[in-house]
C-alpha cells in the first residue's frame, strides 16, 4: 500500500509546477541492521516556508505531491518513542530537491533505534 499525498499552497490562481517525492518510513537499528518499514507521518518543509504532510501506512511507503524547490523531509511515529516522546526521524539528504514534472525517488526518511 502507497500512501498518497497531494499538498499545494495557493497564493495565486496560477497553478503551481509540481514534482513528487517517493519514499519509504523505516526504523534501523535495534537487534538487527535491516531497516523495517514504520507508520506515522512524514512532512516536507519548503526553504519558502511552506510545510506539506502525508500519512504512511504499515508498508512505510509515501509519495508527495509537491511544488518544485528544495525541502527538508523529517517523520514521526508512536512506533518510536524516546522517554516517551516522539523523535522527529530525518532523510539520509539534508535536502531533497524537487523538480517540476520529475519524480524524486528512493528517499528514506529514518529512526535510528539504539
């Protein structure tokens, strides 16, 4: 199951060129290396300002929907708690960038587990 999210901000009636970002939510670490996929939700945050959010599903797979710039991609899950809060979890990049009408794939957005 692919979680599906379209995010837009309007500021004009203009549309906006849009890319998409597909990934996976997954915890590493623990008793074994082997990433397992988490639910929860993963948020993408534009250098602009803006901040779009999709829910994930138990496979860990999403896919945004977003205007072309750069963002920073962080998830949260009550699968993982740290003294009993919720961890923001990050990608691998400090930035994904997206282009309009090009996909942005094999994102990974991780909670290190000890």
């Amino acid at each position: 199951v692919l979680a599906l999210g379209l995010a837009a901000c309007t500021s004009s009636p203009q549309s906006v060129p849009t890319g998409t970002v597909t990934g996976r939510f997954v915890a590493i670490g623990g008793l074994t290396a082997v990433p397992r996929p988490l639910s929860g939700a993963v948020t993408a945050n534009s250098t602009s300002g803006h901040s779009f959010t999709v829910e994930v599903g138990k496979s860990g797979n999403f896919l945004l929907s977003l205007p072309a710039g750069l963002y920073r991609v962080t998830g949260h899950t009550p699968m993982v708690t740290v003294n009993g809060v919720e961890p923001t979890c990050g990608a691998w990049e400090p930035q994904v960038r997206v282009r309009a009408g090009k996909e942005t794939r094999g994102v990974q957005v991780v909670c290190p587990l000890k």
